[in-house]
C-alpha cells in the first residue's frame, strides 16, 4: 500500500503547535568577531529554549539552492517546495484578501519611475505610502477595466506593491517578467515562455502599456514593472492534510498569502512585533496551529546592517516568554531562509531550527546560534519535513505499520 509522510498518520486529536518564524534568520559571521548575527545578539530567552530542545538545520530546498520567500515558508508549511512552487503574484492576491478562481492569472506589480528615455529610475517609486498606493490603484482601476475580453482587477498591497489579476478567458501563466532587476534599462516587454502563451502575453502588455499611459502624469510613479507571475490552482490545505485547525498572523500581505493558500485563517497586523504576540495571545485556544511571521531579520540583513538585524532578533527574544506563557505543547522556531548581512540577499545556507516540547532531547550546554544547530540532535534536513516533526511533538502522529 502506498503511503504519504506524514498525511496517513495523522490524529484528530493532540498538542497545539506555534511556529515562530524569524524571516532571513540565518546568516554569517562577522568579520571582527566570528559570530553571525544570531549568535552576537543577546537572547536569553532563546538559548533557554535551547537547552531543553531538539535543535538542527533545515534546508529550505535543496543543497546549494537559494529559496524566494514563497518557496521557504511551502517548505515550512510541509509542502515540497518545487513540486508546489507558485509565484509571487498569487501570493500576494491571496494575501490582501482577493477571491481568486481557479485559472486567475495574478501578476505582482511594483509601482516605478522611468525617466524621460523610458528607462528605469526607481524600481519602487520612491516606496509611496499606501494612501498613495490605494489613489493609484483606484485611478487604474478606473481606467482599466478590461482588455480583449478579460477582466482586469488591480488591488493595493503595500507601499509600491500592486496585485493585478486577468479573469476571464483561457489565459496562460507562462509569461516573463517586465522588471529588469535594474535602473538605467527600460523595462522588459511581456515575453510568452510556452507555446500557447502568445495571446495571453499581448493583453498583458495592452494592459501595461495602458497603466503606463494612465500613470504618463505622474510625479514618482509614472509606471510599473511586472513580475511573478501565475496561475491560480487550489492546494491540498492544513485541515485535509494534518487535521489541523490553523491560523497566520503576519504583517506583510505575501506571508499571509502563502498561508492562505495552505487553508490556513489569516490574520491582518498592520504594526510591529508587540502587535504580532498580542494577534496570537488574543483567540489562542481555539485554534491547534499557529503561525506567526516577524520580518524585520530579513530586511535588516538585505540592508547589509549587521547590527540593525542583531537588534532585530533581540526584540523577538524579548518577546517569547509572553509566546511561553500560552502554553503551547510544541514551539518551533526557524527561519524560512538565510539573510545574510554580508551578502545583502537571500541565500542557500541552512536555517537554524528549534524545536521544543516535553518530548525534546536537549543538549544542556546548547544556546541558540548556528554553530550549536549544526551539531544538534535533528541534523541538516529538508524544511519540508518540520511538520512531520512538530507532529510527532505534538503527539498527532500514529505509529506506522504494526
């Protein structure tokens, strides 16, 4: 009899399980003291839960394998992240609340300036607010209602982020992205990857070149660039897998997007860290699977400022003995990739990870940092397999075979 790891062994009933994700966790050391960010910042609180956990290092993909956030937090989610993969664009639709159907194509676009060459001057305006960021998308809107018989929908994200959804029609996903990744360039016209593609990748550009012309006055964001995009497909979710009734408290629209699409309940937070733990204090029994996201690691790391992402990881740390105090059975916490502040970028190294439960073999001289991870008892292993270990934590899985 075939056999799936770990969906045909899972119980209805047994311990609740937070997973606390430090996004860009993992990272290198500096150069003057031989400590990554993790292991220079002060956290008691962390290297206390590492004294009486299991402890180790998840690769989000694969050996050598640098993972976009959406692939990190699939692998997170036990979902295998190539198998899986989606881009951004549905993500983010999923994130800001959008009823996306099945065959939706939804497309991530970044509000920009072009210069009067048509070249790229700022690949995000500027980063307007999001008051700014809903006038836009409400004067596109406006203008754009549809192309070739397809429906257009735009929806705010965040700052220069925009989600922008073609309905209607067979359309293809296998499109290429506009944004150079670059300034002093102009941007990429919409190019089919597929066979079958053509007719979807010129309404695209219609409606680019239509955007373009709505935005021609603008002061900052005269343009966009578009990127990630796909195809809408439901996923197997959280309840039907792991009979797990779960929840995502997370900032940023894309996080809870991922979440979403797993069948997780999201959870808006519109400030810091502090509002992060009070989402998860408040309603905290009445689901067995949390999922709370801090984002502040990865853009500090991506800024290149070692001491901003020390300061980062220190502000969690200080917050977890209120996460300790709701008693939950199982506390994971990891990252969904490295961030390191030297490479100013995501990257292939392996994640620490955390596990603690009462069913944890601890390692008492253990503190929370690379170095102690690499020498823990879980080893190096894929992150697609953390659900199968926080399950088994939890003591929601039976025993296999006789």
């Amino acid at each position: 009899m075939d056999v799936t790891f770990p969906d045909d062994l899972v119980l209805d009933e047994g311990g609740r399980i937070v997973l606390l994700v430090m996004d860009g966790l993992g990272g290198l050391p500096h150069p003057d003291s031989g400590l990554t960010e993790l292991e220079a910042a002060a956290t008691p609180n962390l290297d206390r839960l590492a004294a009486g956990a299991s402890l180790g290092m998840s690769l989000p993909v694969d050996i050598g394998v640098t993972p976009g956030s959406g692939p990190g937090h699939l692998g997170l989610f036990g979902y295998d992240p190539v198998r899986y993969n989606i881009g951004r664009g549905v993500l983010s639709a999923l994130g800001v609340g959008f009823d996306l159907r099945p065959g939706d194509v939804a497309v991530r676009l970044n509000l920009a300036t072009l210069d009067a060459d048509g070249n790229v001057a700022d690949r995000r305006a500027g980063r307007p607010s999001d008051q700014e960021n809903a006038r836009l998308v409400g004067m596109l809107q406006e203008a754009v209602p549809r192309m070739r018989g397809a429906e257009v929908f735009f929806a705010s994200e965040k700052e220069h982020r925009v989600v922008l959804i073609l309905r209607g029609r067979e359309l293809s996903p296998h499109l290429g992205d506009t944004d150079p990744q670059q300034t002093g360039v102009p941007p990429h016209r919409v190019e089919p990857l597929a066979k079958g593609a053509e007719d979807t990748a010129a309404i695209l550009q219609d409606v680019l070149d239509a955007i373009r012309e709505t935005l021609r006055d603008e002061p900052v964001a005269n343009a966009v660039l578009a990127r990630g995009i796909d195809a809408y497909e439901p996923y197997p979710g959280f309840p039907e897998r792991f009979h797990l009734r779960a929840r995502a408290i997370a900032r940023y629209p894309m996080y809870r997007g991922v979440a979403r699409l797993v069948g997780m309940e999201p959870v808006v937070v519109t400030d810091g860290e502090e509002a992060t733990v009070a989402a998860l204090e408040d309603g905290f029994t009445d689901y067995d699977f949390h999922f709370i996201h801090f984002k502040a690691m990865d853009s500090r790391g991506e800024d290149g400022d070692f001491a901003a992402k020390v300061a980062a990881i220190e502000r969690v740390d200080a917050l977890l003995p209120r996460v300790e105090a709701l008693g939950p059975d199982v506390l994971v916490v990891t990252g969904d990739h490295s961030t390191p502040w030297s490479m100013k970028a995501h990257s292939w190294h392996p994640v620490p990870i955390l596990i603690a439960s009462a069913c944890a073999r601890p390692r008492r001289d253990a503190v929370f940092g690379e170095a102690s991870c690499m020498v823990g008892e879980l080893g190096t292993f894929p992150a697609a397999k953390i659900m199968s270990l926080a399950l088994a934590h939890a003591r929601r899985l039976s025993k296999f075979g006789a």
